[in-house]
C-alpha cells in the first residue's frame, strides 16, 4: 500500500514550524512524526504539503493509496486499524480525519461517499505549536518502548551513575563518562554517536539524539528531546529542539520548542511562568492575534534558522519566526516576525542576500549544503511573512 501523510487542518496552528516543513517531519519525543509511522506501517512515506514545499517534500500517489493524518502520533491499534481500510473508507477521532483510503487524485476527495469508521481509543494530537513540549512526556515513552523493543542497549560505562538503569538505552558509538542519568520519571535515550560531556546531569524522560552533544555540566530536566547534531549546555526544562541547532552554553531554556539550524547565544534565558502566574497567551498565525494556551508554564517558540545574541532575553510565551536575528538588552517584543534583524530598541529586515550567505556557512559547518531548493523555500517564506515586519 501507498501511505500519505498530509498536513490536515492544523498546519496553520503550528506555524513558524511548518514554514519549512510538512506537519510529518515535525519532531516530538525521540522521532519525526513521519519516522513514527514509517516504523509502525514498515513503509516509506511521501507527503501531501504546501506547493512551495513539494520539491523538497514530494508527493508520490499511486492507484491505490492511504491518506494519513500527520497530525495524530501512531500506535500499534491506530495502524493495526489503518491497515484493514477499505476502499472509500475513512477513520475518524472525533470530527478530524485520522486516514481514508482513495483510489482518487486529493482534489476530488468527498468525504461524503465514505464511510466513517470511529476510533475510540486514546491519540496524541498536534494540534498547537505548545503540544510539542506538552505531550514530549508521552512521546518519548512511546518512541523508546518502539525503538528498544526486543533490543539490548550497547555498554554503559562504569564511570556513569546511573539511576533505574533498566530504562536507559545507547545506541552504538555513545561517549559518555562520569554523567549522572536518573530514569526513575522517565526513560532515557542516547542515540548512535551522540557525546555527553563530564558533570552532566540527566533525569528522563530524555532523548539525545544521533551525533547530538550535551555539553560539560549540563542540567536537563524531563521531557526534553535534544535532536541530531545539535549542542548543548546550560539548563534545560521540558524543551524539544528538532536538529540542527546549538544552545551550547549557560542560561535557561524551559517550555520551548526550537527549530532547525538555530543558535541561542551564551547567557540567553527565556522566561516559562509570568511573575503573575496567569496563563500564558502566544502569537497566533491564523487570528493574527495573541491567544490563550490554557497553560501557566509556556516559554519560546522559534522558529528554523533564528538567532539570539549573547545575554539575550525572551518574555513568557515569544514566538519568534524563521530566520530572525535577535540581540541587545531588555526583553525584545514576544512576537518577533520572520526575517526580523534587532531587538528591544526595535527591527529592521533582514535582508536575503545576508540570510542566504548566513544559511550557506551554517549549514557547511555540519557538512550540508544549502542549495536551491533550499534557497527558494525561505525565499518563498520571505514573501509570505512580509506583512507581519510591516
């Protein structure tokens, strides 16, 4: 069967993030959305995204295909389910499509010659930006009991204190000496060729990532996801960053969730609870407005390719968009449009001659290259975000 996971309603609900990317490859817990059920279906998959996002995320439909709904994280009963579809079927939680099988092209879908088929069990579902950190908890509990099943992990080292070691798991190629890791809230996951420095200290659930570094004397809180090839240090609460990215020095990062290629300068802190203690409201896309959470602790969205100085301070609930440069002193405004170059004194535009130049030297650093698939998507970003810098 040919498997397509397409971004559903949501996907506005979880901008910045999915300005460059579909809602699939967004990560929560130790995998992409699309990884999750790529290893439950035992099948690639393609997408169905925005046009300006196809030639990076293509499209491949066949005679006979399953639409899925990237949005809902899969379980062994969801797919189990998925599977025995039939044709002009279509499972329901609630009043969202979880997935319909189609023999027809996507434009001419009409629900109304399907039949519904209810799923009545429990399903995480992205529905806002703060679901990521939200449900990270459930997430890597999830994805480490999918990833370890029948599976031995690779040695730990004497020099590493361990807490509940049952529940710790390494890949092949781990670094790691005179840590302390506590999986007694949680598991903890340690992916291939990741390092953590010296004086670390871990309590689950976590997930570093493959070739992810946590730096000397870091202090990481559960449930945080640190993902591939990004550093490290300084203190971290219930936070997911998707790759790519450096927070490699002090400062804290609580209740967040940070893109792709991302760099927070030493000493940056964000604030996760208002010195009221009243509920945190965020940016919102869709309204163009600031909407309740229904949360008390909500700390930094931000999104792929921004930036923050050193010392650099972001409020309660700032949602920062892709390829800002934030810096200078006193708390910048809490929503912070893409392409945005200043800080608390105010923004000019960051320019795409330098965010071009900016993207090409970061990604080499990891040995990526920024191309121009890669150069037309935050071209294309450019344009759409322009009313928000006017």
């Amino acid at each position: 069967m040919n498997y397509i996971l397409f971004d559903g309603s949501v996907r506005n609900s979880l901008l910045p993030f999915t300005y460059t990317r579909p809602v699939a490859d967004i990560r929560i817990g130790i995998l992409t959305i699309r990884e999750k059920w790529e290893n439950y279906l035992g099948n690639t998959t393609t997408t169905l995204t925005e046009e300006y996002l196809e030639e990076k995320y293509p499209m491949v439909e066949l005679e006979e295909n399953v639409m899925l709904n990237a949005s809902f994280l899969p379980n062994k009963n969801l797919v189990k389910t998925i599977r025995s579809l039939k044709e002009k079927e279509a499972i329901y939680y609630g009043d969202e499509v979880v997935a319909f099988h189609t023999k027809n092209t996507q434009e001419e879908v009409n629900f109304d010659e399907y039949s519904s088929l209810s799923f009545e069990e429990d399903i995480i579902q992205i529905k806002n930006t703060w679901d990521i950190f939200s449900f990270n908890d459930q997430a890597i509990k999830n994805d480490f009991a999918l990833l370890t099943e029948g599976r031995k992990s690779a040695p730990i080292p004497n020099t590493v204190n361990c807490v509940n070691k049952k529940a710790i798991f390494f890949e092949d190629g781990v670094e790691i000496s005179f840590a302390t890791l506590n999986a007694s809230t949680g598991p903890i996951y340690i992916g291939k060729n990741a390092q953590v420095m010296e004086g670390s200290l871990v309590r689950g659930p976590f997930a570093l990532c493959q070739d992810a570094v946590l730096k000397m004397g870091a202090k990481i809180y559960g449930a945080t996801t640190i993902g591939p090839s990004s550093k490290v240090g300084g203190e971290v609460n219930n936070s997911v960053i998707f790759g790519y990215s450096s927070k490699a020095h002090d400062g804290f990062l609580g209740n967040s969730v940070i893109g792709e290629w991302c760099n927070l300068g030493a000493d940056t802190n964000n604030s996760n609870l208002k010195n009221n203690y009243a509920e945190v409201k965020l940016w919102d896309y869709e309204t163009g407005r600031f909407a309740k959470t229904g949360l008390q602790f909500c700390g930094l969205m931000m999104g792929d390719h921004s930036k923050s100085g050193i010392n650099t301070m972001f409020n309660t609930g700032t949602v920062v968009g892709v390829s800002a440069n934030i810096y200078g002193g006193n708390f910048p405004r809490n929503f912070i449009p893409s392409f945005s170059w200043g800080g608390s004194a105010g923004f000019t535009t960051f320019l795409m001659d330098k965010v071009d130049e900016v993207a090409r030297v970061v990604l080499k650093r990891r040995n990526v290259e920024y191309n121009e698939v890669e150069r037309k998507i935050l071209h294309h970003i450019f344009e759409i975000t322009g009313k928000y810098r006017k």
